[in-house]
C-alpha cells in the first residue's frame, strides 16, 4: 500500500492510496485555510512532510482520551506508578524542614 499526498488549489488536500494491486481510490479534503497553514508551518518547523504532520495530528485526535484528573479541594490529584508509596503529609513536612 502506498500513500501520496499533494495540495491542489491550496484549500483541498488530495490523498492518493491504492488498496488493491490495481486499484487506486483518491479522497479530496477540504481543510480551513488557517488550519493548512499550521500545519504546512509545522511541516517546514519540524523538517517533515506534511503528509507525516498530518497523520500524526490525526492520530494524537484519534486516541481515546486520557483519563480525567481527580480533584480533591480543587487539587488535581496526580496518578502516581504501580508500586510506588504514596506521599503523606509527613514525608512533605520532613522535606520541607530538610530544605530549610
């Protein structure tokens, strides 16, 4: 399978990919003005294609979203890793006085 990507008429984002050994499907896409700028922007920032900022922005939107924060007296509660000990009052008091 192989992809290609170029712009046509700078509003339209025209992807080529060919699915089956004769076969080729293309799909035009109309994207903003503003957001083809960004990305092409982008392309250019990171030395890409735009092809490949394109998909990589797609991919990131396409991921489930990651778990919401729980907050505790309007304090965001941060995961902490399988198996490490949890932060007690104590363990930050006894920080603080080895700080000062």
């Amino acid at each position: 399978m192989f992809i290609f990507i170029y712009i046509e008429l700078r509003q339209h984002l025209v992807i080529a990919s060919s699915l089956h050994h004769n076969g080729i499907v293309r799909t035009t896409v109309d994207l903003d003005e503003e957001i083809l700028r960004a990305a092409k922007d982008l392309a250019r920032e990171r030395s890409q294609s735009l092809g490949r900022v394109l998909s990589d922005l797609a991919r990131r939107g396409l991921e489930p979203p990651s778990p919401a924060l729980v907050m505790r007296n309007g304090v965001p509660l941060l995961p902490r890793k399988p198996g490490a000990a949890p932060v007690t009052s104590q363990a930050v008091k006894d920080l603080l006085e080895m700080e000062n």
